[in-house]
DNA sequence: TTAATTGAAAACGTATACAATCCTGTAATC
DNA sequence: GATTACAGGATTGTATACGTTTTCAATTAA
C-alpha cells in the first residue's frame, strides 16, 4: 500500500518528531503510569541531567507536553505535572461519553482478524499487569486500550482526540479517584471485544458509554487532595 | 468571579505561552486569512528576520502550529505550511459534523445577552470584510464564529477541539473549495443567531448540522490543486 | 542531451552562554 | 514576634555558535 506525500505527513509526520525525544516520551510514560503525580515540578536541569540532553530538547519536550495538556507551563515559573480542575476532569469524561461510544460502533464495522488478535494480547498484558500488581502499568495499558479502539475505527483525526482525553484522565484518575480496584476494567474490555468480533454496533457503542459513565461514576470532586496546593491556591478559591 | 489557580491554569496558562509568540499568531493568522497557502515552505532564518526574533522563538512557534496541524515539520527538512489530504479533509469536517451541531444545542441553552451582542457584532465585521473584498478576513471570522458558539457552551474541552478542526477548515478551503462565493455563510450565520437568542435548541442544532453539510458538500476532492505540490509529491501518489 | 557526481552554500539540530526573572533565607525594622 | 527589605542563588528566556544534513547548481561522463 503505497501513500501519497500527504498521507504520510497526515499519518506520521508531526508526531515523530516528539516520539523521538526522551523527555516526552519519558515524562509522557511517567504521568501515565502515575509515578509523576500532578502538581509535581519538573525543573529543566534536573530533566537535562536525567535524560543526558540539552535544556533545549527539554524544552521542546516541555512545550510538546504542554500541547498535550499533561503539563502545565507558566511564564518564568517552569513546567509542572498538570492538576486537572473537577471542571475539566467532567469535562474530559463528557468528551469521552461523545465520541467514544461512536468509535466502538464503527470499529465493531471496521474490524479485522488482526484488530480482534491486537486487542486480545493487549487485553492480556493488561491482565497480567493486574496480577503482577503493577498498577500504573495497567493504567496506562488500559488507556491504550481505549486508543487502539479509536484506532480501529478509522477516523484518525477523532483517534487523535480521544488519544488526548485518554492520557488526560491519568491524571484525572490520580486525583479524584475513589475505588480501590479497577476490576471493572478486564470484564468490560473482554466484553467490547466480543462484541467487537461479533460486528454488533449496538452493542460495542452501548458497551463503551456504559463502561464510560462507570468511570466517571467512580470520580468524586468533592474530596479533592489538597496535598499540592499551595496556601495561596486554596485562599483563591 | 474568582478562579482557583486549577481553573487558571484550564482557562489560559498553555495558551498564554504562545499568544505572546509573534510568529505562533502571525503564521496562524496568515494561514486562516490564505495568505500563506498549503505547501509554503517556512524557512526558520527568513521568520526570525521578518518577527525579529531568533530561531529559538521561531521553531517554538513552529513546533506549537504542527501541534494544531496548520505546519508540518519534518526532520532535517523544516516546516511548510500544512497539506492536508482529502482524506483529512473528510475527517475534520467530520469531526465537526459530530461536535458543532451539540455545541450549537447547548449554546441556544446557555446564551446570555451579552453572548448575543458579541455574535451580532461579530456577524456584522464578517459583512463588512465582505462587502469590502477582504475575503482572507471574512474567512478567517467565519471560523471565529463557529469558535464562539464552541466558547458560548460551556464546554471549554470540546471548544478547543472545535477550535482546532476549524482552523485547520482555512487549509482545507483553500484546497478543495469549488463554490465562487461563501454568501451562504452570512445567512447561516444570522438564522444560527436568531435560533439561540430564542433558545430554540433543537433548531440551533439543525442550523449547525445543515450548515456544515452544506459546506462539507461545496468541497472536491478529485480536482485537486497541485501547483503547490512539488515533483516528487506527484510521483510518489 | 541526459544522468550521475560532487562540492559549496544554505538550512536544520543541539548545546551553551548570557540576560532576565523568580525564589529563599537572612537581617533589619516596627 | 511578625513583617518587610534585600542579597545571593537558582531557574527560566533568548540569542548565538557550531556540527550535521540537505539542497542545488556546476561539472563530468555516458
């Protein structure tokens, strides 16, 4: 299958240039498997030091996070791990409620053998992260979950969006986050591939919203950790 | 109102970093006027002399447009002005054909009066770039229009989406519009007004939808225009 | 004439230097 | 004792230097 130079810029081309930087990629995996929780400061040097790279790879491994939402820059004051408001945390989960639910009705369309294999190792890795106790590696394989479903469906552009909300919601998840098992994950993404391999519509797209309004169910605003803020962040409320 | 440092940071704080950026909103702005067409190349030396900054600011700026997918970068190659294929074309109109009709539903319910003055005025400068042949502006504040319908719902997640597909609808009228005039827009615009200051929900969203398929439907993507493309992108389909 | 080669110029990628800003701890003042 | 003023250090912002890659045109060979 050969592209145009189009659809490889379309493709690939914006994306690999952060791929190919560690502090973005680095910091992307940290936050997503929660060992970088939000409001954490990530001083330049330090990252330089870390990563062996210049301060200016770092930041442009900074800004390209920023675009992503998982950090937070202020002028002259440095990058944090970002601290989603209970606004924006309700707002990423409506997001999700709008387009998830249409992926999985298009990609119980689009799927093939190979998309049903994909999902079912992955599905697997997920649980032997479970068993093994490695927590912030099953969120992050979880999330991807959702991604390769968008995937699958065939709308790269929407694919894109939901891969933003996705990593977002790690960080969503480290803050209001109420139940202490996430063991609702494995029996409803073995039912979305069922249903998926079964080429039922209905199914997937009611499966995904009901899995959806579960995790936001499970978010509780009203107990927000105080443990980042600053004296000068509550009295602005 | 008072915000607590969360919702500053959601409101603003990644945005500000490139806001003040001369080369992020002068290329953005020339880019949603089609001053600077699909495939243009941006060299980083001719940006720094013409902002009179140095080529750090410049490829900030850059990096931050290939986020928002109005540039392409490619390694050891630079930045142009983005191409995007039909096949984007068809997912970001799309995309917009899922989010801007609810947008437009939720509008009709939150509008206030001063919500309806900014649209009025707003809709009366798209008429006067018109009237006066600045066609480059009045497209660029068409856009702006379906933004602040996004802004007006309350939903800022789902704005910056939309925000985002409209922008890059500049690039891709540029390269797939066949219709002479875009008179439909001005009516559009002012039945969308009339239908949220009544707060006629269902018939905001009906506006919204026929609209964009209306617009979705003046595009061709068979007569594509291939002055900008170079040899080698002609070969390579 | 065409195609391949090659070398200089231009452009990009990264590191670093220096300036501007912010933070923190100490001392002075009330 | 609490508050403010200030100095030094730490951190970020921007420009620039330099190495590497790409581009392009002149040259040579087929």
């Amino acid at each position: 299958m050969s592209m145009t130079q189009q659809e490889a810029d379309f493709a690939s081309r914006i994306e690999a240039d952060f791929v190919q930087n560690p502090v973005y990629t680095g910091v992307e995996q940290a936050i997503l498997e929660q060992r970088l929780p939000p409001g954490t400061r990530l001083a330049e040097t330090d990252l330089a030091e870390f990563y062996g790279v210049s301060r200016t790879i770092v930041r442009s491994g900074l800004q390209a996070l920023a675009h992503s939402h998982l950090v937070t820059l202020r002028p002259n004051r440095g990058a944090s791990v970002a601290n989603p408001s209970p606004r924006e945390a309700r707002e990423v989960f409506e997001a999700r409620e709008l387009l998830e639910p249409r992926s999985a009705r298009e990609a119980a369309l689009h799927a093939n053998r190979s998309d049903i294999r994909a999902l079912r190792r992955h599905a697997q890795e997920e649980h032997d992260a479970m068993s093994r106790n490695e927590s912030g590696r099953a969120l992050r394989l979880s999330g991807r979950f959702h991604v390769m479903i968008a995937q699958i469906a065939n709308q790269r552009t929407i694919a894109g969006m939901i891969e933003n909300l996705v990593s977002r919601s790690s960080l969503i998840i480290a803050l209001y986050w109420t139940r202490s098992s996430t063991r609702c994950d494995e029996s409803c993404h073995n039912a979305l591939i069922d249903a998926i391999e079964r080429n039922d519509a209905d199914e997937a797209e009611e499966l995904m919203r009901s899995h959806l309004v579960e995790l936001h169910s499970a978010l509780r605003f009203d107990v927000t950790d105080t443990s980042n803020l600053t004296l000068k962040d509550m009295l602005s409320q």
